[in-house]
C-alpha cells in the first residue's frame, strides 16, 4: 500500500513540473540505460585528497560519482582542496569547551584529459556540524569528531555531485530558442 501512495506522489507531484520541461538529472535515456549526467559523472577520476578528511571526501565522491559503473573511460580529472576548521562553543569557567563546532570547505576544479588540461568547470562547497564534548569523555570526543568528519565529507561529496550533474545536464541541453 506505501508503494502505491508514493506512485501516487509522484505522479501527483510530478505531472505539473513536467509541463515546465522539468527532467530529474539523473533520468535515463528511454531505452533505460544512465542518463547524460550520469555517464558523465562516472567517466571523472577524482584525484588524491591529502589529510584523512580527504580520503574520506574521495571516497564519498567515488561512490557517488560511479554509481555501480564499471568499466566507463575516464574523461575528466576531479581536484579538491579540501579543510575542516573548528572552534570551540559553550566555553566553561575553567577555559574548557563543551561543544564543538566544524565547518568544512572544499573548492573544486573539473578538468578535461585532454593535453592542455583544460578547465570546464569550478565550484565550492560547505558544510557544518557540531558535536557535544562530555566532560572528561577524551575517546568519546575523539569518536564523534570522526564520525562529524565522515558527515562532513558526504555533505560536501553530494554538494560537489550535484553541481558536476547540473554542469552535464545543462551542457546537454539545447539552446532556447525564442
């Protein structure tokens, strides 16, 4: 029956945006095979990310960029330059902090592999979140700020995709004519 409702849903939600010329950015082609965006998203090699924050940014965007594809021709070359600042909140009389709050920011260029490397598109992410400091609980804060780092990079890891799926679909797009 949950099935059935969210068809409705969709339907029902669906039916006005597809008068606008709304398409989802993912939507595969009518013989069901991945859409322009998609392709284009797994054919990105996404370079190395200094730092463990890094790693886990790659990793979050290799997953989201492949999307299960195996075997497509790397076309373009993702750079990152990723950071993750914090600052202490909730300051106690003793100069201690009970809560933690951390920004991430991340810059990204998108390069063709072709022999001048040449620029088709940049953009920036950001992201927060935050985490509580119990007193005296050093591993427990450690933890969380690892788990805080893992948000982080798949915050900005759905950022960036759905920026590189925007570039791609509109790319495809004819030009309006009017």
């Amino acid at each position: 029956m949950t099935l059935h409702r969210r068809t409705l849903l969709t339907l029902a939600l669906g039916t006005p945006l597809a008068g606008c010329g709304f398409q989802p950015v993912y939507m595969p082609t009518a013989s069901g095979q991945p859409g322009v965006a998609q392709r284009e998203l797994a054919a990105i090699y996404v370079n190395v990310i200094g730092d463990r924050p890094g790693q886990l940014l790659r990793q979050s965007l290799q997953a989201r960029l492949e999307k299960g594809a195996t075997g497509v021709a790397q076309l373009y070359d993702l750079s990152v330059s990723y950071g993750i600042g914090g600052e202490g909140i909730a300051i106690q009389p003793d100069n201690t902090s009970t809560y933690t709050r951390l920004v991430a920011r991340a810059t990204w260029y998108l390069n063709a592999q072709n022999t001048t490397r040449t620029l088709l598109t940049h953009g920036t992410a950001r992201a927060a979140d935050s985490f509580n400091i119990l007193d005296e609980q050093y591993f427990a804060a450690d933890q969380e700020n690892d788990f805080a780092a893992v948000r982080l990079a798949d915050q900005i890891a759905d950022q960036i995709t759905l920026q590189l799926a925007a570039y791609f679909r509109h790319r495809e797009l004819p030009p309006a004519t009017g």
